[in-house]
C-alpha cells in the first residue's frame, strides 16, 4: 500500500499538463470514477483493517486534494484566456448610466416635508380609498349636507361607502382616532375631485396637510406657522388671510399669495372645529388646534412659474428634465 501511494504521488507530480486534453488524461488517470488510481486505491483500501484504514483515509484524501488542486491551477492559468477577457480593451469608457431626476411635485412635496420637520412634525401617511366617515361625517359633513358639493367624488357603484378621498384631512381622523395629544402632524399625498380637467384643475391633485393640537392653541400660531411656510418656500412674500367656510374648521381661511400682480389662493386652514375633535373622543374643553391643507400643484406653478396643470402627468421628458433639486 504505501509504496503503491508513493508511487501515485510522484506521477501526480510529473503529469505535465499543457493542453485541455492533456488535463482530461489527467483527470481521468488519477480521479476517473471507474478506473482512477485513486478510486482504485480506495476501493483497495476498503480491505485492510479498521485501524489503518483511519491512517492511509486521510493520505489518500490528501493525493486526492492534490490532484484536484493540479486541475484547479490549469483552470486559473488558462480558462481567462478562453473566455475571450483579454481581448476586451480596459481602456474604452463605459456605458454611463443617465442619473434621473425628481418629478417637479416631488421636489415642492419634499421640501415641504422638510421644512415641517424642522418644526417638529411628524410626517404620517393616509390611505387614497377612504370610508365615507373619515372623508366626511367625522369631519363634520354629514350626509345630505350641501357642503359636500364642494367636494364631488368618485364612488364605487357597489359600495358608495368606500369613495377615493376628495381631501387629505382624512388624515387628521386617522391620526386623532388613535394618539393622545399634544401632536403635530404632516401628511401628503394624492386627493380626488370630479371635476373638469382644465390648465389650473384636474380629477386628482396632490395635498398637503398640517394639524397641531394642544392645551391652548390659537389661530395667531396658525398664521405664524403658515407665514413660516411661506418664507421658508419664497424668501420674502405678501400673503393674505380670507376669512372662508370649511365645516371641519371655526374660524377658518383661505391664503392667498400675491404673484403676478393677482392673488392667487394657496391653501385653506383653521382652527378645528369643536365638533370634530369630540368625534374622535379628544376632550375640545382642554385642547385646541389648528388645520391646514395646500394644493402642491398650485404653489409649484407659482414656484416654477408654469402656467398649466396638465403638463405634470404629460410625462415629456424634456419638460421633467429641467428640475433639478437636492430634496
Ligand atoms: N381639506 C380642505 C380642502 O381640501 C382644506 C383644509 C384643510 C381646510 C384643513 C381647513 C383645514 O379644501
């Protein structure tokens, strides 16, 4: 036996390998699965006593590794050449990848978002489809109501329940249903209106909403906010507050922002309205708050100086291209 593994070892060691074939005779000679020496070997071994078996296992383990390791080497050396790798010219630039940019939206959206943050908002997320509860009754417009002509929707024929939220203040329910306040609150998203499409309206904008509630909130910290908004977005701008009706605020407004020698109505805001707050179980004598709710739609045309709607869900590349933003 071992003179038949010291005999292996040296042939192992002599077999020159140059070429693909000369590595299938190899492979085949010493680690073939019929009539490989070291099959060969084994199967010999399988005879001797259990004692030696342990020793010469782990030395024909060893030649096999050997072996294996011979074939392993070749594969290094030659296969890069095979594969057509060096032909390839390292020096020629690669394909550059074109690094794509925010949707305008997004950009206004983003900043938003962040200039809340910054005031310690906490930014949450609703869902688009909506019960009729959150979307209005707990709001405070109730069926039959003629406010809700103000915000006409798109229902599902089997369920008019469920409905495709005509504004983010649905939000507000969600959040107030299940925290104890104080809180401050930001959320953003997708509302859906039936309404004509037209170059300032469309059946689905963007909206973003803001509530603070706490023991003594008043309307003078709604304006300080919102007027911290404004100067956040544009620098130095004259707004106005409208007195306005929402049934989910008292008193309530509308901003107006002045552009363009006109002015151009931005959000609707207020101080929620006693009635909601006691439909989602917060106690109205202790705490206040105030709402706001902006179309993004609207202030990007004023930021970015765009005059129609329709051209963000146009898609034309050339007209996406032009933003370009870190937020
Ligand atoms: N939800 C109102 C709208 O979509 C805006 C609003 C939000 C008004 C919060 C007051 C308070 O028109």
């Amino acid at each position: 036996m071992d003179k038949k593994i010291d005999q292996i070892k040296k042939e192992i060691k002599s077999f020159h390998i140059k070429t693909y074939n000369d590595l299938e005779a190899f492979r085949i000679k010493f680690l073939g699965k019929k009539k490989g020496m070291l099959i060969v070997l084994f199967k010999e071994f399988k005879k001797i006593s259990i004692y030696k078996r342990k020793i010469y296992g782990k030395i024909i383990n060893e030649l096999k590794k050997e072996a294996q390791n011979k074939i392993n080497v070749f594969h290094l050396k030659n296969d890069i050449k095979n594969e057509k790798l060096l032909k390839v010219d390292p020096t020629i630039p690669g394909q550059s990848i074109e690094i794509g940019g925010r949707h305008p939206l997004s950009i206004i959206k983003n900043r938003i978002i962040d200039i809340f943050i910054k005031i310690g908002f906490t930014y949450v997320d609703g869902p688009e489809i909506e019960d009729d509860w959150h979307n209005f009754t707990a709001l405070n417009i109730p069926i039959f109501h003629p406010s809700r002509d103000m915000q006409d929707t798109f229902f599902l024929c089997k369920n008019p329940d469920v409905l495709l939220r005509t504004h983010t203040s649905s939000v507000q329910i969600r959040y107030m249903k299940k925290h104890i306040p104080p809180f401050r609150v930001l959320s953003t998203g997708k509302v859906y209106r039936n309404e004509t499409i037209s170059s300032r309206s469309n059946f689905m904008f963007h909206q973003a909403e803001g509530f603070y509630i706490d023991k003594k909130v008043s309307f003078s910290d709604l304006k300080q906010t919102i007027h911290y908004l404004i100067t956040s977005l544009f620098g130095e701008a004259k707004i106005r507050f409208r007195p306005s009706y929402f049934p989910f605020t008292e008193p309530s407004a509308e901003v107006d922002i002045y552009c363009n020698s006109e002015w151009v109505e931005i959000m609707g805001c207020g101080m929620i309205d006693p009635q909601v707050l006691k439909n989602v179980n917060i106690d109205s004598e202790i705490y206040s708050g105030f709402a706001f709710g902006l179309g993004i739609e609207r202030l990007a045309l004023i930021i970015y100086k765009i005059k129609d709607i329709r051209i963000y869900f146009d898609n034309d590349i050339r007209f996406l291209k032009q933003f370009k933003s870190e937020f």
